[in-house]
C-alpha cells in the first residue's frame, strides 16, 4: 500500500499520495476508529436460550451472563477478532463477559510470571509512547542529534484529521427507566431522593422525563446541584 500510494499519480505530475494531501478539505481527513473499537464492531451473532442458572455452554465452555438472563432467549454476540462475549437483549447489549469453566478456549493461554527484568522492560516501554520532545530539540543543529532524530522517524509529517468521534455500539447510553435513573441520582449525591428539598426533587423529576440519556441527566443534575441545596434532616 506505501508502495502503491508513492507511485506516479496516473494525470498528475505527482505522486497519488501528493495528489491526496493537495485534495484534502480544509478541516482534514476522517480518522478512522481505533482497532479496539473495530474489535468491537466485528461480531458474529447467535440466539441461544440462557439457562437457569444464568450460563451458557458452549463446545464445553461454561459463560456466566447475568442472572437476569436466566432462561430468557437471547442474541450472543461473538468476537470475530476478540475473545470477549457481548450479550444483545431488549435493544441493549450487555457485557463484555467471560468463560468461567470448561476447557480453555483456543487461542487462550496461561501467562507465565514475569521476571523483574521483563516487568523494567515492559515499563520502559510504556514510557517510550508517553514521553514527549520539545519542537525546539527538533531543530537542533548537532549532526548527531539530526541523525537519530531522522532513524527514529520524529519528523515525520501528520495530517490534520476529524478524529473519529461514533459511540461504543456495547455501553449503554440510556437508563432503562426513571427508576433506574433516579437510583443512579441518589448514588452520585450520597444522599435518598426524599431527603432533598421538594424544589430540586421536582426538578430532578424534570429532568429524567424529558430524557434518559445518561449523559443528559448527569449532566443536567451536575449543573443543577452546583447551586446550594438543603437536606433535610
């Protein structure tokens, strides 16, 4: 594809790559979403019927969904690329779950413990992909500071992109109910509902009525009770 791409454009006296950077909008390209996200989206669907016990077997692989599955007949989602289970049941997906017994699944293996000097290795290499260099050390002047700059390719031009911004198809952005959304309410304050002052009761109630989006909820009740409220006691 690199190859391809720093061919001769077949018009053009450029590249095809030149050729695209030179047609690019002005806000940039669309980035694509990231492989975990792709893992994500590549799932090969099966209705299965859970049993009582709220398991699953598979192949001799026992699953422990939820006990709110318990002999309900619902859509299992299988990672085509990934080992995590995702569960679609009433228009909302569920998980990730995990084998709990059997045999172990293929492709699956058990982890030897690191040694000391594998964990300082892993530890360096987390910090190769954090730390940052200045723009100023960049255009240093110093032959050998140019050299290894250039081998470990820190120049290296970058589009502007439109990151990818599409939510996780598996996180539920809805409550279920105003129940479920008051209870949520109730833990984020610390406080029962019938604690409060009957005006930010009513007010909460407002707010979960006209919508069960978490993220709207939340974040109404956040600017709500960023004004002094009263408990009762």
């Amino acid at each position: 594809m690199h190859d391809y791409n720093q061919g001769k454009h077949r018009s053009e006296n450029h590249s095809r790559y030149e050729h695209w950077k030179k047609n690019l909008p002005e806000e940039g390209y669309r980035a694509m979403c990231n492989w975990d996200h792709f893992s994500k989206l590549v799932r090969e669907p099966e209705t299965r019927k859970v049993e009582n016990d709220g398991c699953i077997s598979i192949d001799g692989t026992k699953y422990q969904l939820s006990s709110k599955f318990a002999g309900k007949i619902v859509t299992l989602l299988w990672g085509l690329i990934d080992k995590e289970l995702f569960v679609s049941y009433d228009n909302q997906n569920h998980g990730p779950f995990y084998p709990t017994s059997g045999p172990i699944p293929f492709g699956n293996y058990y982890k030897f413990k690191k040694t000391s000097q594998e964990r300082r290795i892993n530890k360096i290499e987390h910090l190769s992909k954090v730390i940052s260099i200045s723009k100023e050390s960049l255009k240093s002047e110093n032959n050998h500071t140019k050299e290894l700059i250039d081998r470990a390719n820190l120049n290296k031009y970058t589009e502007k992109f439109i990151p990818f911004e599409k939510p996780d198809p598996f996180e539920n952005n809805r409550f279920r109910n105003i129940i479920e959304a008051k209870s949520t309410i109730s833990s984020w304050i610390g406080y029962p509902l019938c604690r409060l002052d009957k005006e930010i009761i009513d007010k909460i109630d407002y707010i979960v009525s006209e919508s069960l989006d978490k993220k709207f909820v939340m974040s109404e009740v956040k600017k709500l009770f960023k004004t002094k409220f009263e408990v009762k006691q």
